[in-house]
DNA sequence: AGGCTTGATGTAAACGATTACAAATTATTT
DNA sequence: AAATAATTTGTAATCGTTTACATCAAGCCT
C-alpha cells in the first residue's frame, strides 16, 4: 500500500505538495499538480483516513439517531441522508434507539466519541425536555420532533395543519364521533392530537384520544379494545403509520369493514395503504425531503456555525381514499 | 477534553500503563489498574479513535453493502448488523448499490479507504460473477445472494426448496398454469426459478416464467401486460417482496380479485401481505436471522482467518393465507 | 549470596497524514 | 538593477494513541 511519503518521491516533490494537491489547496503550480496527480494513479494512493482525520480533526460523518430504521418512516429519512451525505464525501453512522431516552444519551455519547461533524436526531419527548443543542460538542438538527421553542436547528412537518385537515376531511365526510390514537413518546403525536382536537372544536365536535405506545401491537390491543363500545365510534384516525397499521390490523381482526362498519384514516402513506381496500385516507408526509432538508440543514449549519437557527417546516399531503367515504345518513 | 497525558499524570503512571488498563492487557498491577480507572472517570476521558485507528491499524467497522435499505428485506437485515455490531463496539458503515455493480465497486472502494475490518455485501449478478473474497483486502459475508460454489462465506436461503414447496402448494390448491415473475438482477431469482421450474415438472406442468427488472413498477408493468392472456393463468408468482407488491397492485387495478380470478403467492412477509385481504400466501424468509447470521459469521471469519469457508444455509416458512385457496372445478 | 525468571512499569518510536513556518524562487515595482 | 511582493516549495512539528523494547524490582532456585 503507497503511502504519501512515496508519492512524493515518485513525483519529486515534498509530502507538503502531495498534500496539498489532494486537499485542492491554492498555492501550488500545475506541473507539480500534474506530477502529483500522475503519481497518485500510477501508485494507486488512497490517502489514509485515520491520519487524516487524527491530523486534521475532522471526521467528516455525520450521525443519525432515530427510534428504529425499520420505521418505514425513518427508513426512508435515513436514505435521504445517505444519499446527501455521500454526494459530499461524508460518512453516516447510525444509531436505533429504539424510543428509549437512555439508548439516545447512550448513542449521543457515541458520537462524541466518534468525534462526528454534526449529527441529526428525532428525539423523544424526554430527551426533547429540557433539550439544548448548545450542551453538545457538535452541531445537532433535529427531524420530525421538535417542540415550538427554536432551541436548535429543526426539520419537522407541519402536524397540527395536516391533523387538521385530516380531521376536517373526515367531519366533511359525515364522520362525527371520530376517536384519535396518538403515540405518548413522541412530541409529533401532541401536536398532531392538538390539531385533531382543534378541528373537531371547529365542528362543535367533542374530541376523543387514545394515548398508546407507539407500536403496532399496542395500537391493535388499545383499538381491539375500544371496538367493544357501543355505539362504535364513526371513524378511527392514526396519529402515525405504525398505529395506523395496528388499528387496520384491529378492524380486521374484529371483522369491520371499512368505511361500511367504521371509517379509518391516518398519518403515513405506506405501501400498502393503497392495497388494503378501498384505500386508506392518509396524510403523507414527504420523508424523503424531510431527510434531504435535514442533512442540507446540518451541512449548512457546519459550514456557518454562528448562523441564526433555522426551522424548516413541510407541509403534508392529504391523500383521499375510500376508508374516509361520506356516511350514508 | 483529556488526553491519556493527562489521565496518565493524574493517576501518577505512564501513558503506556493507562493505554494497557483500558485496553484490557494482562500484565498490569491491580491497584495502578484501579488508579488509572480513577483518574479515567475523574476527568471523564475518552480514547480518540482516530489515534487509536491509526496506531492499532484497526478500526472495529464493518461495511454493509445492499441494493437498498428501502427494501423491508435489507432494512431488517440492516437492523440485525447493527444490533450485533454494536454489541461488539463495532460501527457499521452502510452503502446503498441500486442494483447497480458500479455502485457496489465504488462502495468497496469506499470500504477500502475506511480500512474496515470486514464487509457483508449482497452483490448484484454482474458482481458475483467471478466474485472471489480473495480479492478484497477484508473479509467479506455474502448475504441473501450466492452462487453455488463455495467462493466467499455465505449466508442464504434455502431458494429453490422454498420456491419449490411455494409452487408445490399452489398446484396441491388446484392452480396448474402458473406464471412465476422473477428479477433479473439478483442470484435469488435465478435459484427460485429454478426451485419453481423443478416443482412445475414434478407435476408434469409446464413452466411459465417472465423475467422483470426487480421493481415494483417493472412488475406492475409486465403483470398488467399478461393479464391480456386469454386464457389467464391460474397464479401468479412473485420471487420477491417488490414483485409481489407490483404484482398485488397490477390485480388491483386490473379489477381482478383473488383468489377468486386468480390466485397470488410470492416471497417475502410483510406487513401488509396478512392485510391485503384474504391474506397472501407467502414464504416468510428469517429476515432478522440472516443479517444476524452473517454478522456473526464475519466476526468469526475476522477471529479466524484461515478458518474453512463456510455457507449457511436459511430455511424458508410457507404461510398459507387466503390468496392461494382451493380452486373450485 | 548470586544468577535467573517473572511481572510490572516506563521511555520513546512508531502510525500517516496536515499544516505552521521558513526558505527559495519568480514576478512586479520603483 | 535593486528592492519588494507574490508565489511556490520544503522541513519538521504535530495530532493522540499503541506497542516494542528497555528497565527495574521482587521472588525463586541451587
């Protein structure tokens, strides 16, 4: 393996020359350039990350702490970040936490370790609490969870508009005793129960809402439940993709179809949110761009650390299907 | 932030004695092992693993290369790696090929520069030919996707069996003209061809089989183009999970229901294969325990290098559901 | 008691780059 | 043509560890 010591003599020129040529550093004439760069393919050099980064001190990788990768949700981020990422020679390393605030702290420290450039988190509401960008050793955005107070650099959608509208379309349908599940973990579930309670207030409506963990087996069980009461609810409404499929799960097994027996809509467009018929009415969120924006942000950030904080907020797409259909009377 | 200088100082030793403690190395005494540990937590040090990387020549990751971590499949394996490797204080680095084999060069190439300590790969065809894991620096864990000959370790499943017990069932259910979609790009459609072909010719059937680029929409694509055959097959196939899903959607919009127009099988469980009602018939492949598998295999590989290859080999589960029913006469 | 292990510690040389600084060369000005 | 500025180059220090090697003390054996 060549090392930049031979490149340099290949080429006769010092290791400062290699260097620089390879870092496009000014202040170096275009026939040692040439040389430089002649040398480097016929040896074949690759520079040695771990010197360089020793040297230099940066690492250029960024972290990214999510609940779970497999979250089709964050999934999705995490390739948007990827991508971004490797377009400008950077790293990711990434880290499940698995909605658990102590794994957060736990990979927080990692990165620490790993002397990241920047790193983009979705926190819990524990960790949101109290939560300071400035109380860690590197830039810090945050994606999809974020409390209103700007305390650090944040990519989010808009929850509280798109419940809104969500809620409001299903009231217009003819749907009124509509029941809202919501995560307890996230900040995304409160805001979006706010915008659900604040459309049904509109209507003169008296709102519903369901706290459950945010897994697909506890949004089944808490559903399963609550399909006992009587009279039925006229609609369920998910607050995310997983208990949207917990509760689509739920009807199924009880047996209801909808919108015959129940009408059903939520956060999330998934794959199969079109499959299960007729359709599911969802809000979907552009993942990708929320992933995009937060990379884009945090790079940013890296390169103008004084910068003022940023918010950027992204609007969800309401996508009518037939388990919103209007209610026979 | 402290430096082993100053933890060495602190604890009244030498740096070589606190870099020995830390490392866990025999041959140190317990009470300067307990000063060092002392003066570790007093000033809250923590190694650079730049320095560390460099000096030691190693840097505890491991490369994860996949066609992309979108597909459910490679998400859970993806989920598994991690979770192993950070068992293991390992970090994994993620590299997202598309299929495509310059990609998955320029990601080893990638791997090369970080000096990682071993590589699981699902390598294209293109790659795979004339693939040899002697040729990388790095040890290197072929997943989901292999040829026959024992040329790098491996970790797959069983392909044609479950190709074949899928296809057995449907032909026990009563459908004997049944069209099997599989992608071109991967080894796995090739071997679950085969599994299908051979299940076919048991039964003195025919086989039927359509070549598709491994999307969604190619498969979407070429199903809606052999719904015009008259008369329609009995089943449809899919060899993978995006087949399946552009296969399920090209019968939805084709107005054609099953299994009462068609039957419909494939690989790969997910979550919205128990949704899509009456539920479709699957081989559930051990996502979670493939990526676990060959996590564990490369470490082993990285401990011993001049170990025998070895190759395991998954079994796949047959979930029977509704889309694979009984054909009336 | 003196030589010989054994075990614990310290010293200093790596690892392979980047970069501050000095030096050498060339171009520009007066 | 000398003085000055600008550009290009090289030397060597440095980043923070690990680890080969030397050293030293203590225990054991004859």
């Amino acid at each position: 393996m060549a090392r930049i010591k031979e490149v340099a003599k290949w080429a006769g020129v010092s290791v400062a020359s290699v260097s620089r040529v390879l870092a496009g550093h000014a202040g170096v004439s275009e026939v040692t350039r040439q040389r430089v760069l002649e040398a480097v393919k016929a040896l074949d050099y690759r520079p040695d990350l771990a010197a360089r980064r020793l040297r230099s001190r940066r690492t250029d990788t960024i972290g990214l702490i999510v609940s779970d990768i497999r979250n089709p949700f964050f999934t999705e981020i995490s390739r948007a970040v990827e991508d971004v990422a490797y377009q400008h020679q950077m790293r990711v390393i990434l880290g499940n936490a698995d909605e658990n605030p102590e794994k957060e702290a736990l990979y927080l420290d990692l990165m620490r370790d790993e002397n990241v450039t920047g790193v983009i988190l979705s926190p819990t509401l524990p960790t949101l609490a109290g939560f300071r960008a400035d109380d860690y050793p590197f830039p810090i955005v945050l994606v999809d969870r974020c409390e209103r107070e700007t305390v650090a650099d944040a990519v989010v959608l808009d929850n509280v508009d798109a419940a809104y509208r969500l809620t409001a379309h299903l009231i217009e349908q003819g749907h009124r005793r509509n029941l809202f599940f919501y995560g307890t973990t996230s900040a995304t579930g409160r805001q979006r129960q706010e915008g659900y309670t604040a459309a049904m207030a509109a209507h003169g409506l008296e709102a519903q809402v369901e706290a459950v963990l945010a897994t697909v087996d506890a949004a089944r069980a808490a559903a399963t439940a609550r399909l006992n009461d009587r009279p039925l609810p006229d609609a369920l409404i998910a607050s995310s993709g997983l208990i949207l499929l917990g509760l689509t799960e739920a009807l199924q097994e009880a047996g209801l179809r909808f919108p015959g027996s129940i009408a059903l809509a939520g956060f999330d467009d998934m794959p199969w949110t079109r499959l299960v018929e007729p359709g599911i009415t969802v809000i979907a969120q552009p993942t990708y761009d929320l992933g995009q924006a937060a990379i884009e942000l945090l790079l940013q950030r890296i390169a103008q650390p004084e910068k003022a904080r940023r918010r950027v907020v992204l609007r969800g797409e309401l996508r009518e299907r037939g388990s919103s259909a209007k209610r026979g009377v």
